[in-house]
C-alpha cells in the first residue's frame, strides 16, 4: 500500500492526477485495503493481459461483415446476440474461457462527442493453425475472395467494406521473431 | 472406380446385368465419389481463426504510444524499428491463455508511425468504409474498482465504465481501449 500511495503522490506532484482523482483514488483504495484485500491493492500493479477480449468494427451493414467472417474464416455467431443492429462473432477458446469475440455492428446514427482520435487500427491479423499454404489460398478463391496482399504464410484480404484482414501462421507472423 | 466401371461392363457383356442396371450402377458410383470428393474439398475449405496474432495501431509517433501501452498494461517491447515495435501479451516462451494448439502465437500489438516517405503503393488499397472503433484486452483477476483506482493512479485519461464487467478509457493518442476480465465475452457483451 506504501508503494500504490508513493506512486500516487508522485504522480500529483508531476500534475498526472488532480486533486480530485487523488483523493478518489486514496479512498478507493483504502476500501479495497479494508475489505481485506491488501494484498491485490499492492501486487496487482499492473495488469496482466490474457489476450485480446473483442474487436469492434462498424459499418455500414454488419449482415454483410458478420457473413464474410463466418464463411471466411470460420467465426460462430453467438445466438441469442444478434439483435439486427450488431452480433458478436465467436473464435478460439470457450467464452470465459480466454475466447475472443468480433463484434460487428451498424454505425450507430447518434453523433459521437469523442473528439477524434489521433490513431486508428489499419488492420488485424488472425492466426490460422495447421497453415497449409496451398490448402489456404484454395480455400480463399473457393469462397469467392482475392488474397488483397502478403506473402506465403502471411496473406491479407478485403472484407465487404475494404478492411484489410490479415491471416497468417505462426512462423511468419510471431512478435518474437521480428 | 476404373476397376469397378470394368467389372460392371464385363457383367454387362456376359449378360449378369441388364444395360439400364450398367447405367444405373456406374451412375451411382460416379456421383458417390464426385459427392466424396466435393466434401473432402468442402472440408478443405474451411479456414478456422484461432486467435488474433496481432491488431497493427498506426499513430502518427509510436515512441509514446507504445510506452503508454507499456506502462498501463505492463508488456514488454520487443523487435523495435525506426517506425514499429511489438508488444507482445507476455514473455517469450508463454503460450496463448487456453490456446490447446501448438502453432498459435502470443496475441500482440504493432504500434507503428506510418512511413511519410514511403512510394506510393503501385496497387493503393481502397479506401475502407469500415472502423474499428475500439478494441478489448482481457486481463487477469479484473476488478472494476481496483481497475479504476489503478488506472487512475496511472494517470489515464477518460475512464468510463463500460457495463458492468469493464471499463473504457481514452489512451495517449484519445483512441478508445476497453478492459475487462475473462466474464465479458460473447455471451454477455452487448
């Protein structure tokens, strides 16, 4: 707890946290500290990622993106979750178990006050296991699509809306072997 | 189906089956086997994403990006170039969260700065009518309330709940990144 409050003054001193958020953070914490969980108030600082939850894609007509993701690479449409405005297209492991989710959905038509952002996601990449590299692009063409890019091992398509989806194997899209 | 088309001619010839059996027979063992393999071809086309190997962040300077990904969610920066580095979700010899399959990558992040120098691509990509417009991490023992206060501690911007089972926040370039523990997933969200 020392540590998680030295840290936070620090972090008022250099103007990173108001006055406000300051105090809002010391009584949280101290509430987390009294129902007894001293123990994650000081050893969870940091978090540690599992993986990627979802993705959130807009456009103009999810039908289409939610049919182009489960023909193409084989996504599962939640039931039960597809409400004719958004669904949430499943992969990997269970849900709950550390499975990841597209959500596809239709623009929303209430105006958005964010201001915008200065960064963007030009594209994401999926992972396919037992990458055959004939057995994949024959599967691309047979389903009526043009590998857009890359290389062997690592290929790109154009979804209905031109996002660019890449999907590769382990062995040319791996961060540790940049 | 050569041998089986022979037997069934020679038993035409010798008489042991009728013409209309003869067509009816190779009929049916041509089309059971065109059926076979369609399926097989059927199978073979089914492609199966595993998991996200990666989601790539264009920036215009990846330098305080990655580091603020660094600081808030704790991972590591790996293979650094002029323009791009990898934050992997996890250390080297980690296997994905519950991934059974050997050949599937940490998940991770590319935050790049794109190239102001770059040729212009001799095919350009066309302009996509797609966003995504924010994007999830899982992580570990998630807390909403502990979450914000650690959060907060940190110096994040614009936290906001999202639901029950997470928490929106803006990062250093105000795109939106969600938080959230392994019980948001496909059959609760939304």
């Amino acid at each position: 707890m020392e540590r998680f409050i030295a840290d936070l003054v620090k972090n008022f001193e250099s103007g990173k946290v108001d006055r406000r958020e300051f105090c809002k953070t010391v009584a949280l914490a101290a509430t987390v500290y009294a129902a007894g969980d001293a123990a994650n108030a000081q050893a969870t600082r940091g978090f540690k990622v599992l993986g990627v939850n979802h993705i959130s894609y807009t456009c103009p007509d999810y039908t289409r993106a939610r049919d182009f993701q489960i023909n193409v690479f084989g996504l599962e449409n939640t039931p039960g979750h597809d409400t004719g405005k958004r669904a949430n297209l499943m992969f990997g492991p269970e849900p709950g178990k550390g499975g990841s989710f597209i959500v596809t959905r239709n623009a929303d038509a209430t105006p958005n006050n964010r201001p915008p952002a200065q960064a963007y996601i030009d594209h994401y990449c999926y992972t396919l296991s037992n990458w055959d590299e004939a057995r994949v692009r024959a599967a691309i063409k047979a389903k009526g699509q043009e590998i857009s890019g890359g290389r062997d091992g690592s290929l790109h398509v154009l979804d209905p809306f031109n996002y660019d989806i890449q999907f590769a194997s382990i062995v040319e899209e791996n961060a540790f072997k940049r | 189906m050569e041998g089986f088309a022979a037997q069934k001619l020679s038993e035409f010839e010798t008489g042991k089956i009728s013409r209309r059996r003869l067509i009816e027979s190779l009929t049916l063992a041509a089309t059971t086997l065109y059926s076979a393999d369609a399926a097989k071809a059927q199978a073979d086309q089914t492609l199966k994403a595993q998991l996200i190997n990666h989601i790539s962040y264009t920036c215009p300077n990846f330098k305080p990006a990655a580091d603020w990904y660094s600081m808030v969610f704790n991972l590591d920066q790996i293979g650094a170039t002029k323009r791009d580095v990898a934050l992997p979700f996890g250390k080297k010899g980690d296997e994905p969260y519950n991934v059974t399959a050997k050949d599937v990558p940490l998940s991770h992040l590319i935050i790049r700065t794109p190239d102001a120098n770059a040729p212009p691509p001799a095919r350009p990509k066309p302009a996509s009518q797609a966003v995504i417009d924010h994007f999830a991490l899982t992580v570990a023992d998630f807390n909403r309330d502990r979450a914000r206060a650690e959060l907060t501690a940190l110096g994040v911007k614009n936290i906001r709940d999202g639901g029950l089972r997470s928490l929106h926040m803006d990062d250093v370039n105000g795109y939106d990144v969600q938080i959230c523990g392994l019980e948001n997933n496909a059959l609760t969200d939304g």
